[in-house]
C-alpha cells in the first residue's frame, strides 16, 4: 500500500513537471529525477538502484506527458511534423543504446553524467545566442544522426530530449515556439523506447524493491503520470501567450543549483 504523504509528494512532482514541459519543452528529467532519488533514498531503496530507478521512471512519464504536451502545442500549429518523423527512427535507436550503456554505468559515473547534462542545459537556456540568418535543418542521414544523439543522451539521464533538440532546432532558425512544440513530439519515442530498455535491464537484479518492475517504479508512474497530464496542457497554453525566455533563464539558475546538489553527493 503506497503512503498518503508519498502520493502527495509524486503527485506535486508530477505538476510541476508535466507544467514545465507543456511551458519550456522539457521533458521533466531535470526536475523528475533529482526528486524522485530523494524520494526513494528516503523510503530506504537499495543506493544502487535509485538513481537508475529514478532515471527509468523518469522517462516512463515522459510517454505521458509529452503526448498530453504535445496535443496542446498541436492546436496551435507548433509541432513540425516533418522534422518529428526525420528525428524519430535516430531517436528510437539511441534510445535504446542509451538505456543499456546507463544500467551499465556506476552509480556515481551515472550521478556525474547527470550533473554534466543539467548545467549542459541550464547554459544553454542562458546564453540563449543567435544562429546565423542562413542556417537551416540538416537533411537525411544529418538528422538520423543526429536523432541518435538525442535518444542516447536522454535515455541516458532520464530526460525527454529538449536539452539538446530545442537548442539544436533554434540555433536552425527554427522558432522557439515551433522548436518548444517538436520537442514535445519527440519526447514520446525518446521515453518509449528508453523505458523498455530499462525494463529489460532490470529483469531478475536481486533485492528490487516492491512496486519495481525491471528498474521502473510503478507506483511513481502512476501518480505523477496523472498529475503531469493535467498541467501539461496548462503549461503550454501559457507558453503561447509569454515570452519564455526570461523564465527560462531563471530555471537556469534552479538547474545550477541541482547540478552542484548532484556533484557534492
């Protein structure tokens, strides 16, 4: 029987998460796991298989959010559907990999490439630089490329691939809103295939907490799954009528602050 006070706590994780990804494109990795590891520390989780657990989780309710992200952005006309089918099958693929070379990892190595991909982000949210007038989407074989970096990286630390493909497809010229709105599509393959790469690595790992299946936590996917679909729609309504790149540049400063957390542990 799952806790009332753990309930509340993964259910306001979940809103702030699903929020988050609907107002700025990310995923909820950045805000997800950091949580979700002091979540399961506190109920006493064996200490190598948290930040994993947290991570498989993670992803799994990014298959929720984005598509209740992506709905939203969708009826504004955001989402470049083109470039979401020229990145899905490198997504797909890294994703994969990603998941496997994670479970492979040293906890601490993981916690280390956590922090890495968080101030990697948080600066790119703050530098917000110009791309030159002429640049534009790479073609065929350049974005299959560079779908697998995508789904390699955000399987590899829980997140729904923004942190690289909204600063990827902004620095192409394409604008922000439209950039928030595709990311948003891409976080479905990115978490789908991600989450089935944790499950199968976390088959038969010895003393798994109750609730686990594989590395993923269900009862955690469910509550915040339900929570982040309801204010994900929310997020993205207010990020058509704002300018968001103040906000996120004030996220950035949060962001630093959870990487320096991750490195001191």
């Amino acid at each position: 029987m799952i806790e009332p006070l753990l309930i509340a706590e993964l259910a306001l994780m979940g809103a702030c998460a699903g929020f988050l990804a609907g107002l700025i494109g990310i995923g909820g990795g950045m805000i997800m796991v950091p949580f979700m590891s002091f979540v399961l520390t506190a109920k006493g989780f064996p200490a190598e298989y948290i930040l994993k657990m947290a991570v498989a989780t993670s992803l799994a309710t990014i298959c929720f959010t984005s598509l209740s992200s992506v709905r939203a952005h969708h009826q504004r006309g955001a989402v470049l559907w083109p470039v979401v089918k020229l990145f899905a099958p490198g997504i797909l693929l890294g994703s994969l990999i990603g998941a496997q070379i994670a479970v492979a990892l040293p906890t601490k190595a993981l916690s280390i490439l956590f922090a890495i991909f968080v101030i990697f982000s948080a600066t790119q949210m703050f530098l917000d630089r110009k791309p030159k007038p002429t640049r534009v989407l790479p073609a065929g074989l350049g974005m299959f490329g560079m779908g697998n970096v995508v789904g390699l990286l955000s399987s590899l630390v829980g997140a729904g691939g923004a942190f690289v493909s909204v600063p990827f497809m902004t620095w192409c010229n394409v604008k922000i809103h439209q950039a928030v709105g595709t990311s948003s599509a891409l976080g479905f393959p990115i978490a789908f295939a991600g989450t089935l790469g944790y499950i199968w690595a976390g088959q038969n790992m010895p003393d798994m907490p109750p609730g686990a299946f594989g590395y993923l936590y269900v009862p955690g996917l469910v509550v915040i799954s339900l929570a982040s679909i309801c204010t994900a729609p929310l997020g993205a309504r207010t990020a058509h009528r704002m300018d968001i790149r103040p906000l996120k540049k004030a996220f950035a400063v949060v962001l630093y602050i959870l990487a320096a957390y991750f490195l001191l542990r």
